[in-house]
C-alpha cells in the first residue's frame, strides 16, 4: 500500500481480506495497518534469517477499519503445502540477503512478512513468487512440484504485486 492515501489502503485491504477467502497471501510491510485481518502467520525477516510464528504480527488500528474485522480459522496440520523452501540462501549481486530459509505456506494460511527496511522483506517475496532465485542446493517446492519451474507457468499461479512496479514504468497514471 506504498504511496496510497489512507481511503485507498483501506480499500486495498477490504479487498485483500474478501479475497483471503479464495487464495492463500502473503503481505510484506514494516508498517503496522499494512495486514488484512486475515493474517494467520508472521515472518520476521532480521540478520539474513527468516523466523515463523503462528498468529499475527499486530493489530490494525480500529481507526482504519471499515468493515469487520473477519478471522481466518487456521487450516489443518494436514492442508496441501503450496510453497516449501529448504536451507535455501539467497544472494543479490555477491551480499548473502537471507541465509538457510525454511519456510512452508499451507492452503489457507495468510503470512505477514514483518522487518525493517533493507532487512530483505522484497528478497523473500520474490523468492516465494519466484522472481528470484536461491543459491544452488536449496530444497524448492512450488505446488507439489521440485525445481525447475518455468517462471511464466508459475505466473498463472503466484501474483507477485510490488510498489516496485511504481518505479519501474514513469508514466504519470492515476
């Protein structure tokens, strides 16, 4: 929700939540009111590593809700594993950014990627969708399928939406 104001952000995560219902997020931000409610999971990234922990990172202010607050049930132990990373470290240019990730997103968990700026929140992001790769012997699992994935098939299945898209194109659209 980078460089929205405060009516359209809310209405991106009204949205977000509607559609929490039908597919599984992953939200990254630093800013507390940035998570839909139906967040089931946080991801600190710090120091290069990822920690995971059930529940969500912190409540968004009452101020900015417009309409109520929906909790996701948490899915079963035995729900399919939609992405699944192993040891996997992750390299921009020759900085080592995240380190021996081992993370798993279940059908129906929402994740929160918490950190500070530089920490590597867009890193993990991207390496959830695919858009970058990790270092070679890292375990990767997308939709119940090893490496390697052709990143346009993978395209149909993981939206990867970035404020970096704001940058990359210069026209003035509103």
């Amino acid at each position: 929700t980078n460089g929205l104001d405060r009516p359209a952000r809310r209405e991106v995560l009204a949205f977000l939540d509607r559609l929490s219902a039908e597919v599984s997020l992953i939200v990254a931000s630093h800013r507390r009111d940035d998570f839909p409610a139906a967040v089931t999971h946080t991801a600190m990234v710090r120091n290069g590593t990822v920690a995971v922990s059930a529940g969500r990172p912190l409540e968004r202010r009452p101020a900015h809700r417009t309409h109520p607050t929906r909790r996701t049930a948490p899915p079963p132990p035995d729900a399919p594993v939609l992405v699944r990373f192993g040891h996997a470290d992750v390299y921009r240019g020759d900085n080592l950014v995240l380190r021996d990730v081992n993370w798993e997103l279940r059908r129906g968990e929402h994740t929160a990627i918490r950190g500070a700026n530089g920490a590597g929140k867009t890193t993990f992001a991207g390496l959830i969708a695919g858009t970058i790769a990790p270092a070679t012997g890292a375990e990767v699992v997308r939709f119940g399928r090893a490496e390697p994935f052709d990143i346009w098939t993978l395209k149909e299945q993981i939206a990867h939406v970035s404020d970096d898209l704001q940058t990359a194109y210069d026209r003035g659209e509103t």
